[in-house]
C-alpha cells in the first residue's frame, strides 16, 4: 500500500504597503550539506497492515487417504560400524598365477583386460590344468586335462551398452573306472579309454536406457566328443518393460523375459545296439513378471508359459507354471519369512551331463525335464550384526528327471569284441548312462555365516532329501545328505581358507554277468573331503599360493567304480600387473 500526499499552493490577495526606497535583493548561500540519520524518515520494525474483506484468508476444509506407494524398495536401519583406517590396497587390471603339483600336474591362470578413452573393454581370461594318471591302483590310465579360455569386447555408446564374447573348451578324461570284473591283460591291452570334449560358444549381449526393451543376449555353441558325437545350441533372450502409469498411477514395469531355443544333436549309436541317436527340440517361452509392495508384502507375481516341439518324435505340447514369491518382515533385517510356488521345463543336453558326469558314454537318449510344481518357503534374515541365515524347505514333483547309473559291461573279462565287432573304450563297464524317472523331491536347506572380525568369516550349509521315484527302485547317484563347513582368514600379508565337503551314501547298480544281465542295487559309502587353501602377500603385485586338496588321503567314490585322487598339493606365485 502506498500513501500519496499532495500540497497545493495558493496566491493569498496582496496588501497594500508603504512603498521603501530599499531595493530588494537575492542572496543565494551555498554551503556543503552533511545528512544526518535524524534527517531520514524510520520504518517501523511491525507496520499495521490491513487488509480488505477480500484478501482474507479462507478455510480450508481437507481429508488424507493413505495409499501404499508402489516400490519394492525397502530401506535398511543404519548400524553404527568400526571405521577401518588400514591400508587400502592397490588393485590391478591383469594378473598371471603358475604352479605345479604332485603326480605332475601343471596350473596356469590369466586374466588380461584393457580399457581405452572411448569407452571400450576387452579381456581374455584363460585357465589350463592337468595331471597324470593320479588315481593309484587302476588298470586304466586316469589322467585328465582342462583347458578354458574367455574373450569378450564391451562397448559404451550413448543410448545402448553392448558385449560380444568367445568361449572355448577343450576336456580330457579317461573311461579307467573298471568294475570287479577279472579282466585279463589282453583285455586290458586293447581298451582305448580315452575321450574329449570339445565346446566353442558365441554369445551376446545388448542393454538399452530407457527404452521398451531392457536387454537381449544372443548365443551359438557347438559341442563334439572324440566319437563324432555333436550338438548344436541357439538360443535368443530379449527382455521387456511395460509401464502402467496410464492405467495405475505410481505402478511398477511389468517385465516379460521371452526365450526362443533350439538344441539338436546326434550320437553314431546307442549302448544297446548300432542305431544312430539323434534328438532336437525347439522351445518358445513367456515370462510376465509384476513386482509390488502391499503394506510390508513384498509380492511377486508372474508365469512361465512354454511352447516346445520335439522335433524327431513330431510331438509338440504347451506348459504352464505358476512363478509367485511372497515375502514379509516377521523382524525387520533379522527374520525375513518367504514363501513361493513355481516349476519350469528344462531342456537337456550333453553338454550338461558331461560337467555333471565326465564319464557318461557317447550313447546317450536326451529329452526334456519337466518340474511340474516348486513348493517352497521359509525364513532368512540375521541373528546379529555378524551372523546371518538362510532356511527353505520344499517340495518338488519332476517329470522325466535325469540320474546317472552304471552301464553294464559287454566283455567277461576274456572277451574284445561281440558278433566281430570289437568293443568300444565305454563298454567295460567303466561309463555310465542317464536314465529318467518322475520323481517327488522333499528338500530341506540351511546354511549360516558368520563374520567373526574383519579378518575372519566362518560358515555352513547343508540340505537334507527324500526321493521317491515312480520306477526305479531308487534314485541312482543322488546323496539324501550334503553338507559343507568352510572358514576363510585375512590379513594384510596372509590369507587362508578351509573347505570341508560331506556326502552320505549313495545308490548304483552292479551286474551279474556280461551284457545283458540282471542287475541289483549298490552302496557307495559317504565321504569327508577336506581341503584347504592359503597364501603370502610379498608386495602389491607379488604374491605365493599353495592348494591341498583331500588331506587325509580319503579313497573314496565319487561315481561308481571311480575312486577319487589322494592326496593333493599344488604351490605356485600369482603377478599382478596394469599395461
């Protein structure tokens, strides 16, 4: 508000004066001002304001509706921590580990990775061990080498990341897990027990920023063996997002994970007879996916929806399966319950079974696994700031699931060929075939962990099973009982680590005679295998290493007939270096 005031001059009337003969004059005086604070017009700390009737303020009459917020995100409750002041220590692009250990077994291990200004990286990582004939006391010759070797190149560009990739494997075993059988040295003599595995993989990947399609990886193998075994697998994963804020405000993405995959491949015969195997399946999967939060309930839903086609058999079917998971804070950070339905297809392959089981035979019938339903729940979380915890139980109906089981011998031990065909290095009874059952699985999961200092973790896991097959008798080559204990120590110039592996018994099968012949079920014993791994820091990028494996010198199975290596030690130094 601004106030105006105005002053109006006025001409009075004249008076008549006596006139003086004094003229007037005009004296101006000119002098420098100097204002003073006393001079100035003061505004009042709290002016008097009022206001119009119109410019009042009016009443507010509202109401709140508390809506939950749409987000999984669950903030954590901060823990007062020791500040570490130690050290940090240097870190290195590349590195190079050699060793070597008894029964002459050379190690080599390698990572070299570059990066340039234009916002590329490619690598190479590559690992090669081998060792000969370690296992004692076997006929056969039982020496094995591994090669691995990993290429990638990855590229930064504005609105998308991308990575291209080469892997390559090459795998040697020997079939040397003869049975009881009294084999001659003739025999002996003419079994070629050698094989190898060989696997080249091309593969994929690109990420988009903020478009419908989150991601998309694409991959091309080939598998052989050294008996003209081969597979091929294609595979192609894109991934979307949807959003919802046109139909549901403050909604999450819905997420769908498409999988198109191709897997065929042929064996030259099966164990039974010379007929040529040959399998391929084409499958087309859905996977919806909705997350949300409800209250404190963190809820997953989705589906997995399959299509496939086995190709050789012209059989096609669909498959659908429930992908829910539901999780509550029973004690914020330190009981967490969650419970979950699910199943899925899985499609075999070769290539699997031989990481699983080196020593199957090139005979092999392949198809498809169907988990009809996943049960499961349970409660993690932590005991303390140090300890934490995981417990699930669940329950699990499969559909032609794979178990390993000895193959049975053609020779008698006298015998190198059948009908003028000699026998091929697997047929001694020393390789092992998978055979497929439906199968009802109760598993029972624990395992805790415990930061004792920041120089010491200690932990445990173990499951407990029950199967319960349809048709066999039992379920070949699978424990009821697994555990593992482990504990890893460091410091700044030493480092430590124990691993105590334990399995209970398993089942197999023995024959009575020479192919075919009647079989009867096996007992292979439980096994502790005690291993331990430690090393000495010399400087930054210097360091020794030193592996025992199966200290107390434990024979014992891991599959039928096969006994495992002994004692185990392999020492060597790791460089650490940039370029």
């Amino acid at each position: 508000m601004f106030a105006g005031k105005f002053v109006f001059a006025q001409d009075k009337p004249a008076v008549k004066k006596v006139k003086d003969t004094i003229k007037t004059e005009v004296v101006n005086v000119v002098s420098s001002y100097t204002p003073k604070v006393t001079d100035a017009f003061k505004i009042k700390k709290k002016p008097t304001i009022k206001l119009s009737d119109k410019s009042k303020k009016k009443k507010l009459s509202y109401q709140i509706f508390p809506a939950p917020v749409a987000s999984t995100f669950t903030p954590k409750k901060g823990a007062l921590k020791g500040v570490d002041f130690s050290e940090r220590e240097k870190l290195y692009k590349n590195y190079l580990a050699v060793g070597f250990g008894n029964n002459t077994t050379p190690y080599l291990e390698t990572f070299l990775h570059h990066s340039t200004r234009f916002e590329n990286d490619f690598g190479l990582y590559a690992k090669y061990i081998s060792s000969s004939d370690p296992v004692k006391d076997t006929d056969l010759d039982s020496s094995y080498s591994n090669l691995l070797a990993n290429f990638y190149y990855k590229q930064e560009d504005r609105y998308f990341d991308w990575k291209v990739g080469l892997d390559f494997e090459q795998n040697k075993y020997n079939w040397y897990g003869l049975p009881n059988t009294a084999y001659n040295s003739n025999v002996i003599e003419s079994i070629n027990e050698e094989q190898a595995y060989s696997f080249i993989n091309l593969h994929g990947k690109i990420t988009f920023e903020d478009n419908y399609i989150n991601q998309a990886k694409v991959a091309i193998s080939y598998f052989n063996d050294d008996f003209d075994s081969n597979e091929v697998s294609v595979s192609i994963a894109p991934q979307f997002q949807f959003s919802l804020d046109r139909f549901i405000r403050n909604s999450n993405e819905i997420i769908l994970d498409v999988s198109l995959d191709y897997l065929s491949g042929s064996f030259n015969q099966s164990y039974e007879n010379t007929n040529q195997v040959d399998y391929s399946f084409f499958t087309a999967g859905l996977n919806p996916s909705y997350k949300l939060k409800f209250y404190n309930f963190d809820i997953n839903l989705g589906t997995k929806i399959y299509y496939t086609s086995d190709i050789e058999n012209s059989l096609s079917q669909f498959y659908v399966y429930p992908d829910v998971k539901i999780s509550y804070p029973i004690i914020a950070n330190f009981a967490n319950l969650f419970i979950g339905a699910g199943g899925d297809l899985h499609t075999n392959s070769y290539k699997q079974f031989t990481d699983e089981n080196p020593f199957i035979s090139p005979t092999q019938y392949i198809t498809q696994t169907n988990e009809k339903y996943n049960f499961h729940g349970g409660i993690n979380g932590k005991l303390s700031q140090s300890i934490s915890y995981n417990s699930r139980i669940s329950y699990k109906q499969f559909e032609d699931k794979a178990l390993f089981s000895v193959n049975n011998s053609k020779s008698d031990g006298t015998t190198i060929a059948s009908g003028g065909i000699n026998f091929l290095g697997y047929e001694y009874g020393n390789s092992f075939s998978v055979i497929y059952d439906d199968i009802k699985n109760i598993n029972f999961f624990g395992e805790v962990e415990w930061d004792v200092s920041k120089n010491l973790v200690i932990g445990a896991n173990g499951e407990f099973n029950t199967y319960t097959p349809k048709q066999q008798e039992f379920s070949w080559n699978l424990p009821k009982l697994k555990s593992e204990l482990f504990a890893k120590y460091k410091t700044a110039k030493w480092y430590a680590g124990t691993t105590i592996y334990f399995a209970s018994n398993r089942k197999d099968v023995q024959f009575a005679g020479a192919f075919p012949s009647l079989s009867s079920p096996i007992n292979l014993g439980r096994y502790f295998d005690v291993n331990l791994n430690s090393g000495y820091k010399f400087s930054d990028n210097l360091s020794a290493f030193l592996k025992v494996n199966n200290i107390f010198n434990n024979n014992y199975q891991r599959f039928t007939n096969f006994n495992v290596q002994g004692f185990q030690v392999l020492g060597g130094i790791t460089y650490k270096f940039d370029f």
